[in-house]
C-alpha cells in the first residue's frame, strides 16, 4: 500500500468498521499475502499486501 490508499477490503471482506479490519489481521495472519481493494489516484485497484505485526 502507499500513502493516501484508501482500505476498502480484505481478502473480499468489505472494512465498513474497525473491529473488521483488526478481524482480518490477526496475530495468525502475520507474514501472510492478503489481497486488498483499495482506492489509489481515484481508481479502484487490487493490490497484494503482506501482513507485518503490531
């Protein structure tokens, strides 16, 4: 992700809250690849991403 990308989901899990994103990154998760939706420039993109820890 870059600075300004804006979350929109998780492995196709919308991120309306919170408690969904800290959900999708769990202490499990850590080193995974998850894909994201993001919006970048305006646009729409799906971009891979890998969870780091807290």
């Amino acid at each position: 992700m870059l600075p300004g990308d804006i979350l929109l989901a998780l492995d196709g899990t919308p991120l309306t809250e919170v408690e969904a994103l800290q959900k999708s990154l769990s202490p499990e998760r850590v080193g995974q690849s998850v894909k994201a939706r993001v919006v970048r420039g305006g646009e729409v993109r799906e971009v891979t991403v890998r969870v780091g820890s807290r």
